[in-house]
C-alpha cells in the first residue's frame, strides 16, 4: 500500500471531502504512479502543475490536487514513515469569484424550486450565507429563535480553518425554522440529504433557472457582496461568513448574545429578503397545506369506513357525506392558510 493509499483509507476516506481527496490521488498516482518520496521534488510539482494547465484545469483545481498531496506527506511524518516532507512549488492564485447573482437571477432560483426542502435551502443559503456542507447540517437544535441566533457549528464539531459563526436569525427564516419538522433542518421524509445527493438536486434546480455560470458557493459570494453594497463594516461581514473571529479572548465566546451583535449585517440580510420577496412566485413561508394529506388520502384514510347500509338507505350515503366533510374541511384549512399567508406577506413588507 502506497503513502497515499494509506492517506486515503486510513483518514481521507472519513472526511466529508473524501470524493475530492479521492479524485486528487488517482490524479496524482497518474503523475507520480513510481515515485518516491524524494522524486517529489520541486521540478517534478511544476511539471504536474503544467500538464494539468495544458488541461484546462483552473488554479483553483490544481491547489486542491497539491493539498492533498501535502496532507497526505503531513501525515507520514507526523506518523514516522517519512523522514522529511519536501518543499512545494508556490502556485499562482485562481482568479476571485466574481460572479453575483442579481435580484432577478436570485428569484429565478427560487421560483424553480421543487417542494419546501429545496426552498428552505435556498431561504437558509441567503439568509447566513453559509458553505452548503453546513446547511445540509443544520439541525433544529441549533437555531434559537427566542435569541434569534443560528449555531451554523454543531455542538462537539470542532471548527477548522473553515469557520461556521454565530449569525443573527433573519426575520424570513423564523416561520421556516418554526414549523420545521425532523432533526435536520434540510431532510427528506425526516432523513438528511447525502452531500452528493444534495449536490445532484441543486444542479438539477440551476438548470430549470436558465441561470447561467452559477453553484451553490455563488449564493455565499453573492451574500458577502451584498452586506459589502450596503455598508455592512468590513469587520461584521469576515464575522458573519466566518472568515474571522468575533474576539480573540475568551469574553468573545459570548459577544453574540450582545443586542448589537453583527446588527448591521442582520439589517441589511433583511432588506435584501424584502426586496427579494416581490419577484418570487409564492409567499417565503413554509406552505403548510403541502404537507397536508392530498384529497385522495383523505378520502382514502381520514374518512371513517362506511357501516352496512340499512334498508332502504344508500349504501354510500355515509362514505359520500363523510367524504365532502373532508373536502370542506381542507377548502376552509387552505383558504385560512391564504389569509394567513397574506397576512405575513402584508407584514413584512410594511
């Protein structure tokens, strides 16, 4: 078993990232297939690094590769197979992502949305800006709508070098989170959604959009840009995306249950929702009546079973009359969810 065999099945095989690593050692067992250790030398890195540019692959792309390839060195030492880890090549930096999703493209998205999983996902990705790799792992738990705060880091989850802040609750997400249903926030019948999974649905949802050069990191882009157009202080946006920490001393564990806390960025999230809201084909709450049994169940396993009809009676007398009962009760429930939608829409927009 070679070093990066090792890497794989022994730590990069466990991590949410594994497909990556996988894809960045079989394109570097091409490369390096008879290597060892030391041919890894600075001359060699640049010789990879161009070939996969004759490739079109972007900057972006072959920094992950050599990432792995540092890790998985890292960790051979650290382990006492290796006695050195060599030297890496300084690589160019990629291009920043400059791609915005404007108000009219953001609306797109949601109007193509297919049940209330994809449309929660997309409240939750504009409302904290989060990486989808957190949102997909949001859980009831750690929203705290009497404080209006969301935990985008789970309880025992170590952070790493990408941060998952504290961020204030936007004012569209209380309804969402209110009625949510299941341990994950984003799940399907009550189960979480895989990451690939996930991703495979969200494609599928860019393509019905007819939005064009977008993914799921385009929405954090678009997020941090906003709060940036609107005055949001610099500080206040690096806290709220996570690229940095609210204090560095202790007493920082506790600044966001200060009444100020990333009050800017929390503003401005919300003027971007009202906004939003106009060019959306259906009110942003959660839709109550699709979770409803449809007509047929209804009539199927909500209506008592008619008893044997009695002489001179219609024998489906009972099962017609408890059956328009239903229908009359799921016209009153549907007309008393558009009032309550119109409400909320009138409300928010006031």
């Amino acid at each position: 078993m070679t070093l990066l065999d090792r890497y794989y099945s022994e730590h990069a095989s466990k991590l949410p990232s594994r497909l990556a690593a996988k894809y960045a050692i079989a394109t570097l067992r091409e490369f390096c297939e008879d290597y060892v250790v030391a041919d890894f030398r600075k001359r060699t890195q640049e010789e990879i690094a161009s070939k996969l540019r004759e490739r079109g692959q972007s900057e972006g792309y072959i920094s992950r590769i050599f990432s792995v390839a540092r890790a998985a060195l890292r960790r051979a030492f650290d382990n006492e197979e290796i006695a050195s880890i060599p030297p890496f090549i300084k690589l160019r930096r990629g291009e920043p992502r400059e791609r915005v999703l404007s108000l009219s493209e953001a609306a797109a998205l949601f109007n193509v949305a297919n049940g209330e999983a994809q449309f929660f996902y997309l409240m939750l990705s504009f409302a904290t800006g989060a990486r989808p790799t957190a949102i997909l792992e949001l859980t009831r738990a750690q929203a705290d709508i009497e404080r209006k705060l969301i935990r985008l880091n789970p309880a025992g989850r170590a952070q790493s070098k990408k941060r998952r802040p504290v961020v204030p609750m936007a004012d569209a997400l209380i309804p969402w989170i209110s009625a949510a249903g299941g341990c994950h926030l984003i799940n399907y019948g009550g189960k979480k959604y895989s990451k690939a999974g996930w991703d495979a649905i969200f494609k599928r949802l860019i393509v019905r959009s007819g939005v064009q050069n977008v993914s799921a990191y385009t929405i954090r882009h678009t997020v941090g840009t906003e709060l940036a157009m609107r005055g949001v202080p610099w500080f206040e946006i690096k806290t709220f995306l996570g690229h940095s920490l609210a204090s560095s001393d202790v007493t920082g564990h506790y600044v966001h249950v200060r009444p100020e806390y990333l009050k800017s960025a929390i503003a401005a999230i919300n003027a971007y929702f009202v906004e939003l809201a106009p060019l959306v084909n259906r009110p942003m709450i959660p839709i109550q009546a699709e979770n409803k049994p449809k007509e047929n169940d209804l009539r199927a396993h909500c209506v008592p079973k008619a008893k044997r009809a009695v002489k001179g009676t219609t024998r489906n007398a009972p099962a017609k009359a408890g059956a328009e009962a239903a229908d009359e009760r799921m016209k009153n429930s549907v007309e008393e969810e558009k009032t309550l939608t119109l409400q909320s829409v009138a409300s928010h927009r006031a």
